[in-house]
C-alpha cells in the first residue's frame, strides 16, 4: 500500500462517518420535532448532549426560611418562607431577610451596601 491509498481509505472512513452523524443529527431532529412514530427509546447523540449541555454542576443549596431558628426550606407558593411562618406579615419578614443579610455581610467582611 502506498501512502496515497492510505490517506485516500482515510479519507472515506472519516468521510462516511461525518455523514453518518448528520444524518442521525438530522433524523433525531426531525423526529423530535413531528413526534417519533418508533417505539422505544430514542437514540444517544452523546456528542451533541455534551455539546448543547446547559447548567451542569452542583445543584443550588436550599434556601431556607428567613425566620430566625427556623431550618425549613423555603417554598415560593409561600411568598419564600417555609409553611409553618406562612402567615406572617410581609414586614415582619422583610426584617428578617434584612438582618439575615447584615449578618451575612459582617461574617464576611464587606461592607454593606447604602
């Protein structure tokens, strides 16, 4: 074999596989797109997944209720208190929130924003 049908092979198996990959890019596409009529589960396209992966890492901490001593988690269909300190007055949690975030501040070492 000389090194021109060497890199002439090369060529045709790159070739072949680039194709290949678009057209199961493509098909995947579509099929997503028009609803897949094939039963089970669609194909992997594990380089595109990595390519269009969007918010990988750690998950965000919990945020918990604003209420001091309290260690429940924070919900929004209750305004960000937990659902026992649902019901108290908006101000009352907003001064929480505030001192929560001046004692943040303090550990920290910045200095609070006017």
């Amino acid at each position: 074999m000389t090194i021109r049908t060497l890199i002439e092979d090369f060529t045709n198996q790159l070739s072949s596989l680039l194709e290949q990959n678009a057209l199961d890019r493509a098909r995947a596409a579509v099929e997503s797109a028009l609803g897949s009529a094939r039963a089970g589960r669609p194909p992997k396209l594990v380089a595109s997944a990595k390519l269009l992966s969007i918010g990988g890492g750690q998950p965000r901490a919990k945020q918990l209720c604003p209420v001091p001593g309290c260690k429940n988690p924070a919900a929004p269909v209750f305004g960000m208190v937990c659902s026992k300190h649902k019901d108290l007055p908006k101000t009352k949690i907003a001064k929480f929130r505030q001192a929560r975030r001046a004692k943040k501040q303090k550990t920290t070492g910045r200095r609070a924003a006017a």
